[in-house]
C-alpha cells in the first residue's frame, strides 16, 4: 500500500499569514486557478484538441492533467479534445507519444492524464491503453532486459526516450506514472528506480557509491550523475571540489519520488533532503538555479509536498505554510489573459501553455486540507 502521509508532522496549520484567512486564500485560489483554464481553453489549444504541439504532446497530457485535478468535467472541451488527441497518440507498442525522441516523458505524463480520466470516469474506458502504457514504460527501465548490473551508476534510471543516459527528471516522471497507476512501493520497477534516485543525492551514505557522495553532502539532489571526466571550470553545475550542485526543482523530484517509494520520515534520505528543503525554502527562485526552470520548480514543489502530508515547512525565518505561499505568489505572477510564462527561455518555459499547465497542477496541489 502506498502511503502518502508518511512524513506528516505533528503540528497543527498555522494561519497562512496574517490578514489572510484559510476561505480567502482558497477562494483566491480558485479564482486563479479559473483564469488559468480559460486561457488553455480560449487562447492555448488548437482545434485538434493540442497544445503546444511542436515540442510534442507532453504539454497536452500536463494540461489535461491540470483541467481533471482542477475538477472540470470530462465533458469540458479543455479536457475533451485534449483526451481525444491524446488517444490518437497511442502507438502500437503501447507507448503514448508523438516523439521517439521523448516517448518516456511523453508516455508518463499520458499516463497520469489518462489515469486521472479513468478516475474521473469511473467506468474503466482507459484501462487498457494505461495497462499496455504501464507495460510500455515499465521496459525502458535501465537495467530491465539488458546486460547492466546494479553496481552500474545508471541502474534504474530512465531518461527521455529510455535507456539512453538517465536522469533524475524522467525517472521522477516514471515513479509517479507508475504511481498512478496504484502501482505499491515494492514493486520492483519502483525499487530499481529508488536505487537511481537514491544515487543522485548529495548524501554521504549506503545508497550512494558513487564519486559524488562525499563531496557537497548538503541532502538535495541533482539532475543527472555524470560518466565523463568532471571539470568544475567546465559548468556550474560542478562545485570547485567536483561535486555536484543540488537544486530546487530536483531536491523536490527526489524528495516526490521517496515518498512514493514509500519511504518513512526517519530514513537517512528523507531527514537529509527535508533539511536541504528547510534551508532553501522559495517561491521567488528554483534554488540554484535562479529563475530557469521556474514553473517545473513549482510544480515539483507543490507535487512533493502534499504527496508527504507537511502542512507546514520549517524554515530559518520560521513556520511557511506552503500551499498559502504558493497560492499567493501564483497569484501575483498570473499574466492578464490568465496564463504564466517564464522570461527565462530555457527548457522551454518561454511557452505560456507549458508555464500555465505547470502552474495549475502545482495549485491542484494547494487546496486547503479539509477538501
């Protein structure tokens, strides 16, 4: 059974700030949250029911998503036409992709719009293409059908198209996919992956042996772990002992994919990255990375942080309430027309659709716990 409150904290709900009611800052939520789906409606997707689709269909399945946690009906043309071009996306051997290039991340986040849809349905219409999906994914799995070990660095991992070099991001990806599909902690496709996330954190213990362990052992994560020879000139992704950084987005990926993995709040893992979150809470930046990434940054930390039950985060100025935070500052970023869009170009988040299914998943995340 997957548990998702395991690392819940003791402590009640502290007001969200002063001035600031638990009505109004829900209310204030979904009037945002409103705004945001009109624009992916009304100005973000095309006739095919698409969105975005020149850098594939994972912008579809990650609006879809957003729509259904966000309660609109299946009957909202938001989510129908998006559902209907994402069906005409499935691919004969079960994958759910536009792109071969990104047919792990693109099936993944199909996944989770179908699984959602299933839910939402109750009568089971996706339950074939999520089984064949599942299956699908599920054999991109480095270390699933070849020859590599798990001393190998990269076992259990995933990356865009699959076995290729991979990373955390997608193997995050992978977990929750697999997670949505009521997939339980010790299936072994989780328990491989958990070994490659384990692997990418800044912690000096039994799950990391790789070369990196010892070096920053701050508890966050990072993105991918290198093969090559490591310059710390070369990139600032490397510290100047030839470590590597660990940043906002990732530190919540991993720290979403140990929940799932059904890890409890003492592991050694879970308190390392807890105070690696602790020391870098923000909503102003993607810690270590400024503003690149920024809405994949909220979305990771929205996900994370009510996949583990914390109502609170604390912090060196005190006591955040998250979802209040979260809320607040989504909603002072919205643009007029409703969307959210990242003036930094990288990982595409100069797109308002991508920036905007972001945002409104993140916020699907926000509700006050009563609901």
């Amino acid at each position: 059974m997957i548990v998702n409150l395991v690392f819940t904290l003791a402590v009640a709900a502290i007001p969200a700030q002063v001035g600031e009611s638990s009505d109004s800052v829900e209310a204030k939520r979904s009037e945002i949250v409103q705004k945001g789906l009109a624009f992916l409606r009304e100005q973000g997707q095309e006739e095919d029911g698409s969105l975005s689709a020149r850098v594939g269909s994972g912008v579809t399945s990650l609006a879809v998503a957003a729509g259904l946690k966000n309660g609109l009906p299946l009957s909202d043309p938001l989510v129908a036409r998006g559902l209907s071009y994402l069906e005409g996306k499935i691919q004969p051997n079960g994958g759910i992709y536009s792109s071969d290039r990104l047919r792990n991340y693109e099936t993944c986040v199909a996944i989770m719009a179908l699984a959602e849809a299933n839910s939402v349905a109750g009568d089971g219409r996706y339950d074939t293409a999520l089984k064949n999906a599942g299956r699908f994914v599920r054999g991109l799995q480095v270390g699933v059908d070849d020859e590599i070990s798990e001393s190998d660095s990269h076992f259990g991992g995933v990356g865009y198209s699959g076995k290729e070099r991979p990373d955390l991001s997608n193997t995050a990806f992978f977990i929750e996919a697999l997670k949505s599909l009521d997939t339980p902690p010790d299936d072994p496709a989780i328990l491989r992956a958990l070994v490659f996330v384990s692997r990418c954190q800044n912690l000096d213990a039994q799950w990391n042996d790789t070369v990196f362990a010892d070096k920053v052992k701050d508890g966050g994560f990072y993105y991918v772990i290198p093969t090559e020879t490591v310059d710390p000139s070369a990139s600032e992704r490397y510290t100047e002992n030839g470590g590597l950084r660990s940043y906002g987005s990732m530190s919540y990926a991993g720290f979403k994919s140990l929940v799932y993995a059904g890890l409890e709040k003492d592991d050694p893992r879970a308190k390392a990255v807890l105070e690696w979150i602790s020391a870098n809470y923000s909503l102003q930046e993607n810690p270590g990375q400024g503003i690149a990434g920024l809405y994949y940054y909220f979305h990771t930390f929205g996900t994370a942080l009510d996949a583990s039950g914390l109502e609170v985060i604390s912090t060196p100025d005190g006591e955040k309430d998250w979802r209040t935070d979260l809320v607040l500052h989504l909603g002072k970023s919205q643009r007029p027309d409703g969307s959210w869009v990242n003036e930094n170009r990288q990982w595409f988040e100069n797109d308002a659709n991508l920036c905007t299914a972001f945002a409104l998943l993140s916020l699907s995340h926000a509700k006050g716990s009563e609901e």
